[in-house]
C-alpha cells in the first residue's frame, strides 16, 4: 500500500518536474532530457524521477542520480536546454 502512495506521488511529481538536459554520446552526440526531483545528493548531484515500464509489464518511477539515467557515456548536464544544445554544438564542430 505504501509503496502505490510512493509511485502515485512520484508520478504526479514527473509530470509536474522540470527538465534536466543531459550532455552524452550514445551512436553521436547529443541531448537527453530527463526529469529533475528538485533534490540533490551528498555531492551536490541533481537527481532525476526515472520512470521504466518493465516492458510493458509494470509501471515504476524512482529517484536516482542523473548520470545513470543512460548507458550513453555522459559529460555533464544542464538546466537549460539552449546551452545544452550550444555546448554539444561546439563538441561536434570541434571548439570545444
């Protein structure tokens, strides 16, 4: 029972939450936009709501760092999705 207050609750908050811009390669670089919990970690690390389906199986959300929102090799992320953009801009035309 508490555990369905505790997915209710985070469901409503990823539909409410705003974006964190994640910086990565994954087959090229680009953008991947997750959600931000308004929360950090001891280390100062934003924490994003995941959300999975289990394969259709099951839906589930839950709070954990934001680099482990990808496989994708991650370089750093943003709260604003201009400079997100600009920085994977320059990656590509090498001035990083």
């Amino acid at each position: 029972m508490l555990n369905n207050i505790k997915q209710k609750i985070l469901k409503y908050k990823y539909k409410k939450a705003k974006n964190i811009y994640i910086i990565g390669c994954w087959a090229h670089w680009g953008i991947l936009t997750a959600k931000y919990s308004g929360q950090m970690d001891k280390d100062g690390n934003p924490l994003t709501i995941h959300f999975t389906d289990h394969n259709g199986l099951k839906e589930e959300y839950y709070i954990a760092p934001w680099y482990t929102e990808t496989t994708g090799i991650v370089i750093g992320y943003s709260f604003n999705e201009k400079q997100a953009k600009s920085i994977v801009e320059r990656i590509i035309n090498n001035k990083w």
